[in-house]
C-alpha cells in the first residue's frame, strides 16, 4: 500500500512540478493487448483506464504524466486455456512533440506497482502475486491525436518492460504490451 501511495504522490508532484502556462487534466480508457516476454503465455486482451494531465512547455514540447490501472499477463493456447492475470497501478511520464494539427509524438519512463496477480485455470483462480516483483520499469513510446476543439483523442502506444517481474531470478520476463485508447481532456486549450 505504501508502493501505491508513492506512485500517486509521484504523480501529483509530476502533475504540479512546472509552471506551464497550459494545463490540462483528462480522463483516459482503452484496450491492452499483453504478453510477457520469455514464457509460453501469449498475448492477452485486457483493458486499462486512469487519470492524465498534460502541460505545454514549449509550443511544440508537453509533458504528459498518467496514473493508469492497466490489465497485464498473459494466456496460454491449450485445451484448458489458462490464463495469467496481473493488474497494475502504472504511472507513465510521457515527453510530447506536439504539430499544429493536434498530431503528438511521445515517449518517456514508466513505473508500475502490481496490485494483483492471479493464474486461472479451468475456473480455478489462485493467488500468485508472491512469484513477483512489486515493481515493473518500462519505456513507453507511442502517438495520439488530440481533436483540438472538443479536446477528445485517440492514443497508440507500445510498452517495453526493462525490469525482471518474476521474484525469482533464474528466469527473466518482462511485460510487453501495445496500448489503444481514447482520451478526454476537460478545458481543452
């Protein structure tokens, strides 16, 4: 609880750190298509929704830090079709290069914190948060389009795992996963 508390302190210092002329705060929802690299589990659907704010810091140049739960894990193609589950609180921090015509490129640091991991097999769910890390380190990097006037848009991204999410060492996976959303900024300017 203290890991999660930390992360949403993160973002709020992030949200409140510059003085930026232009400031906004947005919801944000999409889908998530998962897997973790180095296991036999492929790609999951899962979805994610949270909180943004973005502020220009240039004409052409926005900070975007995020406060994310997002679906994660995995699911294996056999007859039982099991299914690796994992929920995380992810704070993105995303660097903007921002076109006049509402196009933005990004990229930038991710943390997340692993509220839940569970594996279901045949209807069976059990607790496996224990066989990980807390903590998950990735690289996001992506584009979004913002329909200027009614502060509406669309985001694609593609989140890259650095950090080893199992517990035990002997052998290292990372989440890996590729974000479509939509977005709504409140006050759009």
């Amino acid at each position: 609880m203290k890991k999660l508390l930390l992360l949403v302190v993160l973002f709020v210092i992030a949200a409140n750190s510059t003085h930026a002329q232009h400031m906004n705060l947005g919801i944000k929802g999409g889908l998530n298509l998962y897997s973790i690299s180095n296991s036999n589990y492929n790609t999951k659907e899962h979805f994610n929704a949270g909180l943004l704010s973005h502020f220009h810091l240039s004409d052409r140049v926005g900070l975007q830090p995020e406060i994310m739960f997002s679906g994660q894990g995995g699911k294996l193609n056999n007859s039982s079709n099991p299914r690796l589950n994992l929920s995380y609180i992810n704070v993105p921090v995303l660097l903007q290069y921002m076109y006049n015509n509402g196009f933005r490129l990004q990229a930038g640091p991710q943390i997340g914190y692993l509220v839940s991991a569970n594996s279901k097999n045949d209807g069976v769910s059990t607790d496996v948060k224990s066989g990980f890390n807390s903590l998950d380190f990735g690289i996001s990097a992506g584009v979004s389009y913002v329909f200027v006037q009614t502060g509406i848009g669309l985001d694609a991204r593609y989140n890259h795992g650095i950090s080893n999410i199992n517990e035990n060492n002997a052998n290292r996976s990372t989440n890996r996963g590729f974000q479509l959303g939509v977005f709504y900024m409140f006050k759009h300017n």
